[in-house]
C-alpha cells in the first residue's frame, strides 16, 4: 500500500479504497464528540459557538472534530507510537479505528484491560509501576500548559463577550423605547477573577449608547433593522443585474451544459454501445456486434431495475437517476430498431446462398440472429432454403446441359457420315500411347465435344470438390449435424437464453428435414436416369422453357447461366435411321467405339463414385428405397453403356480394314502396322469394357456385381469384332485401302492424324503389286494367329476373371486364321504353282527328253552332262519368288518354297509317271533333274518333299528294266561327279537357296513365328 492510499485510508476513516456499502459505525454516535474542546459561556448560549482545529484529529459521522488522535505516545512507557506497537504484535489498527481507539487514551472508548493486555502484557510489576509515575507526570505537564493559555488569552475573551453583549442591548433598547443605561459590569467576569480587578473589567465593557433613531430598532416597521440598507440594495441589485445579466445567463448556461457533459459522461458507457453496435452492423462485425448488444441490454436491464424498484417502493428518483433512464431508454430504442432493420438483412442473406461470402457464413448469420433475439427459428429456415437452392441448382443445371446435349446431337446426325479411312485412322490412336492424353485424336471435334459436355456435366453434378454432390452432402451433415444437437452446442442462446428455445427440432421437423435430403438424392438420381435410361428427347419446348425463363428466378434461387440461343434455334429432329444410336440420348451419332468407350468407361466410374458416395450416407443408409433405387440406377447404365459400346464395336469392325496402311512394322520388319493397330484397338476396348463392368469402385452398398448377360454380350461383340477384321483384312490383299487414306476426297479431320500418315510414307511398301500384299497379309495372318489373338483372349479371361479358358474360342479362332492364312497362301503361290506344273510336264513328256542334250543320235546310251531347261525355268521362277518374298516377309522365304518344293516334287512325280517306260538314258536324265532340283533346294526339304522324292524314284524303277537299273549302279560314281560340276557351276545363279545362317534369320524377324 502506499503512502498517499494509506493517507486516504486514514483521513476518511475506511478500510478499504473500494468500499460497497456505507459503514455501519458512521450510522453510530460517535463517542468522540464527548472529547471536543469548547469554550462557551451563558451569556453566549444564542451566539455562535467557537472551534479550534486541532491537526491530526478524527471527525465524527457530523463532521465534528474529536481530540482523539490517529496515533499517540504509549501513556505508560513513553514509546513515540502505540499503533506501531500494536501492529507489531499483528493487530489490525491501521485499517479498523474503533479498534485503535481502544488503545488510545484521549478516546472515550479506551479500555484499559484490553490497552493492559496487549502493549503491556508482556510488562513486569515494577514496570507497570514505573509507568504509573510516568503517566502521573504527564498529567501534571497538561495540566499546567492549559491553565497557561487561558491566562494568557483570558482579556481577549472578556472584550469579544462584551461587545456582543453592547450591541444586542442597544438594538433591543431602541426596540422598546427605554433610554439606555450605563452597562453594569458583567457578571461574567466573576468566573475569571483569579488575579484581575473588576475594575478593569468594567471600564471594558461599559460604551455609551449612540443615539441612532429607529431605523435600527428590532420592530416590523423598520423590517427588524433593515429598512436603512434596503433601498441601496435595491439599486445596487439593479444596477448589478444589467452589468452580469448576460455573464449570469452564460454562467447558467454553461451549467446546463456542464450538467449535460456531466450526464453523457455519468452515461458514456450505453452512449458508446449504442455508436458501436450501428459501426459493427455496418461492418458485419458480429462477434463485435453480439458484445455491444449484450452491454448496452445490461445498462437498459439496469435503468429498467432502478425505475421499477422506485415505483415499487415509492420512492424519488434523483435527477441522475431520472437522467439515466432517460438516456437509456432513447439509446436502447435506438438500438432495437436498428437491429430489426439488420435482422431483415440478415435473414434475406441467410435465405439467399449466393450471397455467402464464406463457407461458414450461414453459421455467423444464425449467431447473431440468435444473439439479437427471434421469433422464428433461423435454423430450418436457413436449412429449407438451402434445400430450395439445391434442388433448383439440380433441375437448371442438368436441365441445360441436356438440352446442349441434344442440339449437339442433332446437329451430328445432321453431318455427314465419316469415311471409313478416317474411323480408321481414329482406330489407329485408341492403342497409342502418344494420343492417351489427347482426347480429341479419338475422334471427330464435335464429337469430343459432346462427349467432354457428358462429363462436365457429370462432373459438375457429382464431384465431391466443387460439385453440386459436395453441396448436398454437405448440406446433409449439417442436417445430421442439427438433429443430433451438435450444431446446436456452438451457437449462442442469446441474451438471457431467449433464444435457447430454438436449440431444439421437434420430431416433425426432424422427419421433414431428413425427407429434404432425400428428395435432394432423388433428383439427382432422376436427372442422371432421364439421360442414361430414357430415349432422345423429340419435344424440348417444356424442357427449354424450364431451363431458360429468367421470369422464373426466385430469390434463393441459384444464377441461371444463359447459352445465348433460344428456342428457334434448335435443329429439328432427324428421323430414326436405323443406327444403334438412335436409343441412346448419350451416343453421339457417327461416334465411333474408341471415343465411346474411353468416355463411357469414365463416366460410369463418375456416377458409380457419386451414387457410392449418397449410399455411404446416414440418411440414405437408413431408407432401403434409395439405396434400392441407387443400384437400379447403376445396374441400368452399365447395361445401357455397355450394350452402346458393343453395337459400335461391332460396327466399327467394318472399318479395321482401314488400320492396314501398308506400313512396315518397327519392331517386326515382316510384318506391317496392322496387327499392331488391331491389337491395341482391341485390348483398348477389353480395357474400357471391363473398368464398366468390374467398377473401380470399393466394396459400396450400391454398385452391384454385374449379371452374367453383361459378360456374355462383350464375348460376342469381342469375337464379332475379330471375325469382321479378319474378313477385312483379307479383302485387303486383293483391294488396298492405302490410296484411299491419302487421297484429297477423304482429308483427314485431325492434324495429328496427317501427320501420322505423313510420316509414315517413308516406311510404305508397294501396294500396287498384288502379291506384295498377299504376302504381308500371309505374314499378319501368321502372326494375328500366333501371337495376337491368344494375347487377347489370355486377356479377356485376365480382366473378367473367367472361371475357365476359352479354349473353344481359341480353337475356333485358329482354325478361322488358318483358313484366312491358306486362303491368302494358296492366292500367292497358286499361279507360280501353275505355271511351274505346266514347264515340269511340258519337259517331262518332251519326245527329246531321253536324247542327249547335243542332239546327235548315238546307238549307245548317252550319259547326260546337264539338267534339262525346265528344271532351270523352275528354279529362275523360284530364284524370283525368293527375292520377292525375302525383300517383303523374310520370314514366309521357308515356308512358300519348301510348299513350292513339294509341289514341284508333286508336278515331277506325276509328269514322270506319264511317262510308260525309261531307258538308261532317260532314267540317268530324271535322276539327274531331281537330284539338282532336290539339292539345290535342299534347304527347304520338309518330310513330305522327301516322301515325294521316294515316290519319284519307286516310280522311275517300275517303268524301267533289270538291265537298266543295273547300269544305271554302275554309273553312279559318274553321275554324282557330274551332280557335283552343276551344282558348283549353277552357285552363283542360286546362292539365293543357300542355308541362312542364324543369326541372319533373327534379323529378318525369323524367330518366334510359328508356321
């Protein structure tokens, strides 16, 4: 505590800085007042009494002074300080008085057993002794010093009572008309004679009477005295009215207005609120605003206490008091009118979801609704029209995006049918992995576009980020969040818990809020169903009208965004033709499979992922009809997707010829782009089917396992599809499809796509040559049959996780390539076949067969030295097919001619079996020729060939005689030396027959294609 506190406390006699209530020992007669020092006499008994201060003394409760010191000398033992020792020992007589004052010898509360007990309790006999003599010293030293000022100011005393005594007796004389008599001494004076001669004392007192007239004389004529100085007061009030009039009127009102500052300042505190709530409405501070409101409903809650205390207990109001009701009440009426106004602001931006300029806004909005005090509850207020807005955000959204959706779609049914070289060459992309990210190299821009529309749509629909989904599924936790009184906890009751009433939903509310958010599932399941399930819409009128009137825009409605068309501007329907899209508002028409089903398989996934999302819900788990309706709703887009998906597919197939563009394989040099092309088509498509029908989705109440018939229609479309390419590849050796890609009449739709073709000139083989195209369709053939088709299905069974192979359909599969791989061989090799059958018989049968090559007629038999022409002939033809075949498909180089040696082996066996019977000679000749033909196509002897050439040399045994073929033994060694000449003399001629080696073979892409 410091010093000026202590002071304080000491001056006003309190306990404490702050006190609450006043003390009950200032409602007590103080004791005190028997102590004060006054000199009075009896002739002054109606004069003014007289008072001395003495400094340091304490003032009774009638601000009458007490000679009772704060603080004194121990009367006993002389300390300087009895409140230092008592504090000492830890008595409290610095904040409690009365109890000082019973230590204190000049109070008349003093207690002497409790002065004993306390500063002396510790004091010896002795000690208490020696401190009587003290005290009895002391009084002697007082005594004495007042007899000494009594004396010394006792004539002073004396000439004041005379005085007084003189003028009263003469104003009372005149009063009465008796002549003044000469003043007798005082009687007074007796009391002070110890030492002073009445003599003295008389000649003080006695003052000749003046004769003064009765102007002066105590009577009503002359007002008691007053009647001389009154005129001159009279004017000299005048005269001083018309000098400080006007300063006594500005001092008057500057009172007023001090009085007014003393009241605004008394009030400053309800002024205050009363600016800061309007500030904090301007500002939508609400946190400031709900605090200014609570203080100024407390100083109007006190004003309105302090009126209704008074009247109850009929009392009167002080000017502070009446002032502040006042005040309070202009302020607080103020204030309650402000905040309806605010509150109507409020609830039209809680009803208005637009307006939000925060996520938890609406919470902020309800607060401060409840803190200002309503009516109505805000909260299914707020929550009806947040259902509102969402479904008309639902039906204006979606409603739009279809009827964008059919324009788009009539106007491609309107365009012209792409050509088959273009669907082609979108084919082309599906599988390469330089286009996955580029949609628009899957199709046509328009129809990219339709289907990108598809899946903004959806996207805006159901995504869980900025979807009109993520809206509603917040939409149902705050529902959740209200019924189950969570929400509830974090909002304000508002003043005196007025508003805690609304912290609770009744059971109708409860049910009727719960109903909303299923109502909200509802339309979005209807929406997605209207496009997926129902067939194309033939009148949009209603539709268009719904979508686009702005008349029709509520409040709380959502903005409705306008395309700029109208109505007209529709086209008109186009007629069914036939085509499978004309059932599916989602098709694009002239869509082609790639593009349909890269899109499809992401927007079923779309909806999948939204409807898992409603049917992960409290609400929807609860309600067996929605989730019930969920599954339908999957069930029937998958179904409508895939059976969509299928029928384009199959109808694509047509154009797979287009993939062939005659284009040299990078990795397999034998081989063109086609298998490559198709392969990749075909396992796209296996891709995209199977993420729709086995859903990339967790385990989910709604997604239901696909039926069997889902299965079973893509194996169909799938084995479909193949057989339709395989037929078209076909048609290709005999019709290529290579001019039509680049001519100008069928100019490709994508950049991309001319620059693929562009590029791939420079790998192009010579289409215009028929066998050139029969040979790279026997080699796809060869490799769709042992590597890409078996590739596939291991594929299908991989991704539809079949019970069991398909091992029928590899069967069939193999045996239809192998018919197409024969039909295309036998197309190659069959007129070579001819024409080498035709020299082989044409030689055999010759007249000049047996003859010596020189034509002289010898009547020994001749041994020949060389083979016949027609064995050169056939080996030149196949000199030639050899060099065809290796620039082309190296790998078919075995293949064709060992068929092509076993079929000259066949032409040589029944050409010579023509023959009725040989000769030495001739048998020397036809052993001759096979041998060189059989060794010089020794590379490409397959069993059968071998099997032939024993047959040729049984039959050449049965047509001749014992004789023969014993010479014939005898001119082996000679006929081998001369085999040996040949073959050496023909090695540059046919080195092209010449056994490969290994290496060479595992370049020209030999390995790892089977026969």
């Amino acid at each position: 505590m410091t010093t000026t506190e202590a002071a304080l406390l000491s001056h006003y006699n309190l306990n404490t800085l702050y006190p609450t209530s006043w003390p009950a020992e200032k409602d007590e007669e103080d004791a005190l007042h028997e102590d004060a020092v006054s000199v009075q006499g009896a002739s002054l008994q109606r004069g003014p009494s007289v008072r001395y201060s003495v400094p340091g003394v304490q003032k009774s409760r009638d601000n009458i002074e007490s000679l009772v010191q704060k603080d004194e000398a121990d009367p006993l033992s002389g300390a300087p300080s009895i409140v230092h020792v008592l504090q000492q020992r830890g008595l409290p007589v610095e904040d409690n008085f009365r109890l000082r004052n019973r230590f204190l010898l000049s109070s008349t509360t003093f207690s002497p057993s409790l002065y004993l007990s306390e500063v002396h309790k510790s004091a010896s006999t002795q000690e208490l002794l020696e401190g009587l003599d003290f005290l009895s010293r002391s009084i002697e030293e007082k005594s004495a010093s007042l007899k000494v000022l009594v004396e010394s100011n006792f004539e002073r005393f004396v000439r004041a009572k005379a005085t007084i005594d003189n003028v009263y007796s003469e104003m009372r004389q005149e009063s009465s008309g008796i002549a003044a008599e000469t003043a007798k001494p005082d009687r007074s004076s007796k009391m002070f004679g110890r030492g002073i001669s009445s003599r003295n004392v008389s000649g003080a007192a006695k003052v000749p009477p003046a004769s003064r007239g009765g102007k002066n004389a105590l009577v009503k004529e002359s007002e008691y005295g007053l009647a001389g100085i009154k005129t001159p007061l009279t004017d000299a009030t005048t005269k001083a009215e018309e000098i400080w009039a006007p300063a006594f009127g500005g001092r008057q009102r500057e009172e007023q207005l001090r009085s007014v500052l003393d009241a605004i300042e008394r009030n400053h505190d309800m002024l205050e609120a009363g600016a800061l709530v309007d500030d904090s409405m301007k500002k939508r501070d609400y946190a400031k605003l709900a605090s200014q409101y609570q203080r100024a409903n407390k100083h109007a809650v006190e004003a309105k206490i302090v009126a209704e205390r008074a009247q109850n207990n009929g009392l009167q109001l002080s000017d502070e008091q009446i002032q502040q009701i006042l005040i309070t009440a202009r302020v607080w009426t103020d204030i309650e009118k402000r905040a309806d106004h605010f509150k109507q602001d409020v609830w039209k931006r809680l009803q208005n979801p637009d307006l939000y300029q925060g996520k938890d806004e609406h919470l902020d909005l309800i607060s401060i609704l409840l803190e200002l005090g309503v009516s109505e509850n805000p909260i299914p207020i707020w929550l009806a029209s947040r259902q509102k807005y969402l479904q008309e955000k639902i039906t204006t959204t979606f409603e739009q995006a279809r009827i964008e959706l059919e324009i788009q779609r009539r106007r491609l049914a309107n365009s012209q049918k792409p050509a088959a070289a273009q669907i082609a060459a979108y084919l082309r992309n599906a599988g390469d992995p330089r286009q996955n990210q580029d949609d628009y190299a899957l199709d046509t821009v328009p129809i990219v576009r339709f289907w990108d529309k598809i899946c903004s749509s959806l996207e805006a629909l159901l995504s869980l980020r900025n979807g009109v989904l993520a809206e509603v599924l917040d939409f149902a936790t705050s529902v959740s969040s209200v019924v189950d009184g969570k929400l509830q906890r974090s909002l304000p009751t508002g003043i005196e818990g007025r508003s805690r009433k609304h912290h609770k939903l009744d059971s109708e509310q409860e049910r009727r809020l719960e109903d909303d958010v299923l109502g909200l599932f509802t339309t979005i399941r209807k929406q997605i169903h209207a496009l997926f399930i129902e067939s194309p819409l033939e009148d949009m009128s209603a539709l268009f009208d719904s979508a686009f009137d702005a008349s029709t825009t509520s409040v709380t409605s959502p903005k409705r965004p306008r395309m700029g068309i109208s109505s007209e501007d529709v086209p008109d329907i186009v007629p069914q033709s036939g085509e499978f899209w004309d059932k599916f508002a989602f098709w694009p028409p002239r869509g082609n499979s790639s593009s349909g089903s890269a899109f499809l398989s992401r927007i079923v996934n779309i909806v999948a992922t939204g409807a898992s999302e409603i049917g992960a819900n409290e609400f929807a788990l609860k309600d067996e009809g929605t989730l019930a309706q969920l599954r339908n709703l999957i069930s029937d887009i998958r179904e409508r997707s895939i059976t969509a998906i299928c029928a384009a597919w199959v109808a694509d197939a047509e154009s797979c010829r287009g993939l062939e563009d005659w284009t040299r394989s990078s990795e397999k040099k034998d081989l063109t782009t086609l298998p490559g092309y198709l392969s990749a088509y075909e396992s796209k498509m296996l891709d995209n089917l199977q993420s729709i029908i086995h859903l990339r989705i967790a385990q989910s109440m709604v997604i239901p396992p696909s039926p069997q018939r889902h299965l079973e229609t893509v194996q169909r479309a799938f084995k479909t599809s193949l057989y339709k390419a395989f037929t078209s590849i076909m048609e290709n050796a005999a019709n290529p499809t290579s001019t039509d890609l680049l001519s100008d009449d069928n100019a490709l739709a994508s950049p991309a796509l001319q620059a693929l073709a562009l590029d791939s000139i420079n790998e192009t083989f010579n289409v215009t040559n028929v066998n050139v195209r029969k040979l790279l369709t026997i080699s796809n053939f060869q490799y769709l049959r042992s590597e890409v088709v078996p590739a596939l299905l291991t594929q299908f069974e991989t991704k539809f996780a079949l019970p069991a192979p398909l091992t029928d359909d590899a069967k069939a599969f193999r045996d239809v390539l192998g018919q197409m791989h024969a039909r295309v061989f036998q197309a190659y090799v069959r007129p070579v076949t001819e024409v080498v059958r035709v020299t082989i018989t044409n030689g055999i049968i010759s007249p000049s067969y047996a003859t010596p090559s020189n034509g002289s007629e010898q009547t020994t038999p001749a041994r020949p030295t060389d083979a016949k022409p027609y064995v050169y002939d056939v080996l030149l033809s196949l000199v030639h097919m050899h060099t065809e075949i290796s620039s082309t498909t190296p790998s078919q180089t075995h293949s064709i001619l060992a068929y092509m040696l076993e079929q000259i082996s066949s032409a040589l066996l029944h050409s010579f079996k023509q023959r009725p019977r040989y000769t030495l000679s001739a048998l020397m000749q036809a052993t001759l020729d096979v041998e060189f033909t059989a060794q010089t196509l020794n590379n490409y002897t397959t069993e059968k060939a071998s099997e032939i050439q024993g047959q040729i040399y049984l039959a050449l045994d049965e047509r001749t005689d014992n004789e023969a073929r014993m010479s014939l033994q005898q001119e082996l060694p000679e006929m081998r030396a001369i085999l040996k000449r040949l073959r050496e003399g023909t090695r540059g001629e046919f080195v092209c027959f010449k056994r490969e080696r290994r290496r060479e073979r595992k370049e020209r892409g030999e390995e790892g294609l089977g026969k």
